[in-house]
C-alpha cells in the first residue's frame, strides 16, 4: 500500500501559471519530500520540510505542511514547460523504518 | 563523485533467462534502496540496505528476486527467471543514515521482457 496519495492525478496548465499538487499521507512522519521524475527517467529530489516545520521555499517551489489533517501542497510559481514532469511525495514515518514511501503522482504539463 | 549510478540503462531479456542489475551510490552515502517502478505509478519499495546490512526484504516481490550490497558500497539486485510481468523501471537511491538530507536516485534500469 502506498503512503501518500497526491491529487490531481493530472493536472494541465499554460506557461506563466502556477501549479498546485496536493499530498495526504496516513501515518505520523519525521519529514515529507516532494521528488520531479521526468519521463523514463530517475526522480530528482526537489524540497524537504521536517515535521516540525509548516511552510518552506526554494525558488519557483512553496512547500507547506500541515500535521494536522495529514497533508502537504506543493506550489510552482510562474511554471514553464521545462517544469511539465510527473511529481511524487514521499514520507518518511516516524516509526524509524527510513523508508520513503511514494504516492502514484500528479503528472504536469505546461504548455508553452 | 557524480551521483547514484545504474547499468545497465536498459536490459532486454527473454521470459526464464536471469538478469542482474548494479548500482553504485554516493560514496558518503551507507543507505542504499531498491525500488521498482511500473508505467503510471510511484515507485514501489523493494529491499534496502544500510552499508553491507539488507534491513528490510519482506517486500522483494517474490523469492525470485534477491539483493546484495557486500562490501557496503555497490549493490546488485537479481531476479531469477523473469517473467513478462517483471518489465519495470528498477530504481536505486541512496542516502545518508539520517533521512532529513532526502534521497539521491539514479536514472534506473528499464526491464523488458520478451
């Protein structure tokens, strides 16, 4: 069973638009990840936000999280069509397993 | 050191025959995993390793796949006479014993067999 759900499945938006994916998790975690795979290709990792920590940027990219409701959103401002890839979550449990656990995606395209 | 290594890319191989993929983490990195990946879904957790231990492989998808890591460095995974639903993208990460550093990935092995 996978941990993390991301929605939309797929989401299709023009070049100058931004990009929202959301993320819901089961179970408590010591940090959630969001992770780019281009097609046929390995997952790049993009951002990491601890548990403890509720928003985080790293340029074009917002990551939030809320513990409480068990989800996390992923925003790419201003997107590009270099930025059309499929985005995973991961979570790492707190349970001390340190295996990250990856939803099925949201598939993105940006159309130039 | 320029990242997590797979070979091969691709493998090509006929229904029964064995195959055996490699991958070389990030040399600072003692965590190496497994993952396997089918079109249109996330990658699905295998086997990993943490340097020359295998702590997790209850979830090796049968007793037809099997993993090394024996000096703690590279890794090998095998899977003994493949079968057509074998046909994945098989994937390696690395990373350091704490997880709040994220995972490094390679560019995978794409399966297919015939």
């Amino acid at each position: 069973s996978q941990q993390g759900e991301e929605d939309p499945q797929a989401l299709s938006i023009q070049e100058g638009e931004n990009a929202t994916m959301n993320c819901s998790y089961k179970t408590s975690i010591n940090n959630l990840q969001w992770y780019r795979q281009n097609s046929g290709r390995g997952l790049v990792h993009l951002i990491l936000i601890r548990s403890n920590e509720r928003e985080k940027h790293s340029g074009r990219l917002r990551v939030t999280l809320d513990t409480s409701k068990k989800s996390s959103s992923l925003l790419i401002t201003a997107s590009r069509a270099a930025d059309t890839a499929s985005y995973f979550c991961a979570t790492d449990s707190s349970g001390g397993s340190y295996i990250p656990t990856f939803g099925r995606g949201t598939s993105l395209i940006v159309h130039p | 050191d320029t990242g997590v290594s797979q070979d091969p890319r691709h493998k090509i191989t006929k229904r029964g025959q064995n195959v055996t993929f490699r991958c070389d983490p990030i040399s600072e990195h003692n965590r190496l995993y497994w993952y396997r990946q089918t079109l249109g879904q996330g990658p699905e957790f295998l086997t990993y390793f943490q340097n020359e231990a295998q702590l997790e492989k209850s979830r090796l998808l049968s007793d037809r796949f099997s993993a090394e890591r024996p000096k703690g460095s590279f890794s090998t995974l095998e899977i003994q006479r493949t079968e057509q639903g074998d046909s994945a993208m098989y994937l390696c990460a690395s990373s350091l014993t704490s997880s709040n550093y994220g995972y490094t990935f390679g560019s995978g092995t794409r399966l297919t067999v015939v």
